[in-house]
C-alpha cells in the first residue's frame, strides 16, 4: 500500500525543517472561540493541527480564544475540552486562553501607538489577486481614511482595565490604507452586565481579531498558525503588526474549511437552532457538533478518511457530499464493530 500523498501544508513545513527556519520546531494550536459548540468542521482543523504536530513530533496547544464576553460561557469552554479530547488530541499541560494575554496586549498597544515610534514603509500585501481585490472592497482606500477626522490614541483607548478613566474608543492606525484598523472593541455590556467568564469586570474593552490572534501566537511560541481561507484578507495586518511590534512572528497558512452538503455549518445558525427549541439541545443526533455525532454513535478518531479525502485539495474551497461521511463511517464501523450475526450464531 503506497504511503498517503503529502498536503500543502506539509510540503512548507518540510522545506522549512529542510532550511532550519524554526530550528526545526514545529508547533501548532487549535484556537476557538468558545460562543458555541463544536461541529465537524472544527474536527478538521483539529485533526489538522494535531495530526501535522504529530507527525513532525512538534506541539499542539489547546486556546480559547475569549475575547467577546458577550457571546463566551464557561459552558462552551467545558464542552470544547471534552470533544477535542474525545477526538483524541493531547494538548498535554498547553491549555491556554486568549484573556491570560490582556495585560500584555495592553502594555504593546502601548508600545505600538507611541508618538515617537518610528513605523516601517513597507506596505503590508496579500498573496494573490483576488485578496488584495476583496481587501479593496472591505476597506477604505489610504486617501479616504486620511480624510476622516482624526481621533485620539490613547492606550486607554485601545484596551483598557474598567477602572481606567479614559476609554473613549479603539485606538486606529492610519497607515498603509488598512481601512484604520482597530486594536480593541468597547464592550459596554447591559445592566446587570455580563462578566467575562475568567476575568469579570476588570476590562471593559476587548482586543479585536486582528490584534489578538498574531499576539497570542507569537507570546506561545506557534511555527505554523493554520487558519481557514476566511482569514486570508487579515494575512497583512496579521504580519504587519507583529512586524511593527519587534516580537516573534509565526507564519500563517490558510487551508480550505471542510463544508458538506445539506448541512448548517455555522455555530450562529446552529445556535438559534437550539434557542428556537428546533432541536432537543447541542447534542441532538440531527446536528451537525460533535457531541451530536457522538450521541449519534459515529466512533472517535484522531484522523477520520473523510478528513484526510477532503485534505488532497486543501488549497481550494469545495463542498463534501454528506453521503461520503455516512460512507466513511460504515467503513470504520465494519472493521471496528460487532456485528450481530456473529452472536447469533454461537
């Protein structure tokens, strides 16, 4: 039996150990935000990241990613634990979370909104075509958000603690025609307000996707910080600030998320699916989480086929028939299971 092609992503991680980029570390994480429950999809980014740490004997790391408090309960914290380490996974003691970094991130927006800090010329750019296109379309150009008026940055501003008296808003950057963008969202929670499951009141803004996630991957030490197509567009801003900052810079890589037919594949639609009393909670056998594949009897494994089928065109955004995990699953059941006519005939 021939050994199993390798991916793209194991293609750059090899060239890289051939080049001794990372000292020939490898060290990935599974970073989600804990507003829900797992689904299938997640499964593939963690068998991804697990699986690629694994086979280069690198680390794999466990994040929440907590940064809305509006959205994040401790309830969805606990179910993530559980389903990655059903699926197999060991994050080993590298359980982390995005809120243990509040205090750094406060102390580098700082440092990167200082008036005398010198800024690189460099213009942050996108690998293709089609990026910088859509990135046009999302953003401002550099003329128009000059015209805008200018506002006050402020660290404060950026992410401060509750107590702070300023706050007046997110600090912007306005270089490079990247649309301002903002280190941290207000979070002006309702009466009685909604605490942050780990830090309480303490912040009363929250640091933005682009602000967070390269900070959290360079203050754990990640070699490849592997994300879906999605978060392409937010590749520059991803580097810029890291660049801007002086610290340690991960490189990112995008890969396709895994959608099937026939089948909601967003944790918002999945969640009015359960306040709507539609389903009988996040565990129904019809959905599409793992706990409701769980219930529904599929087996846990590290490295499903379906995973591994979908990984060969990994660059490009496709859809999976459903038919092909039901098929996926009688295979594995047919090795792994009993089956009843052998007890019937002893």
């Amino acid at each position: 039996m021939s050994e199993t092609p390798n991916n793209f992503i194991e293609e750059i991680i090899r060239e890289d150990n051939r080049t001794g980029r990372w000292g020939g570390r490898v060290h990935t994480r599974f970073p989600p935000e804990p507003n829900g429950y797992l689904h299938i999809g997640h499964a593939k980014s963690i068998c991804l990241n697990h699986g690629l740490a694994q086979k280069f004997g690198g680390k794999f790391n466990l994040r929440m990613d907590d940064t809305n408090p509006e959205k994040e309960e401790q309830e969805y914290v606990d179910s993530i634990i559980e389903d990655v380490r059903w699926l197999g996974p060991d994050w080993e003691d590298r359980l982390f979370f995005a809120s243990d970094y509040f205090e750094r991130m406060y102390e580098l927006a700082e440092q990167l909104i200082a008036p005398a800090r010198p800024t690189s010329t460099t213009r942050p750019t996108s690998r293709s075509r089609t990026t910088a296109a859509r990135s046009r379309r999302r953003a401002p150009t550099a003329r128009a958000a000059a015209a805008r008026p200018p506002r006050t940055s402020t660290c404060s501003a950026a992410c401060a603690p509750a107590s702070s008296p300023t706050g007046q808003g997110p600090a912007r950057e306005n270089r490079h025609g990247l649309a301002q963008p903002a280190p941290a969202r207000p979070r002006h929670l309702p009466h009685p307000p909604r605490q942050h499951h780990r830090t309480g009141d303490k912040w009363c803004l929250y640091p933005m996707y682009n602000w967070a996630h390269g900070l959290e991957d360079s203050i754990e030490g990640i070699t490849h910080s592997i994300c879906t197509l999605e978060f392409e567009v937010h590749r520059p801003l991803y580097d810029w600030f890291l660049e801007q900052l002086g610290v340690y810079r991960p490189q990112q890589i995008e890969f396709a998320r895994l959608n099937l037919s026939y089948t909601v594949m967003s944790k918002r639609k999945l969640l009015e699916l359960v306040q709507e009393g539609l389903v009988d909670g996040w565990d129904d056998p019809r959905m599409p989480t793992i706990c409701g594949l769980r219930r529904r009897g599929y087996p846990a494994r590290g490295d499903p086929r379906l995973l591994r089928a979908h990984r060969r065109d990994a660059r490009a955004a496709s859809t999976v028939e459903y038919a092909l995990l039901e098929h996926c699953l009688r295979d594995d059941l047919n090795l792994t299971a009993p089956r009843g006519w052998r007890c019937w005939t002893r």
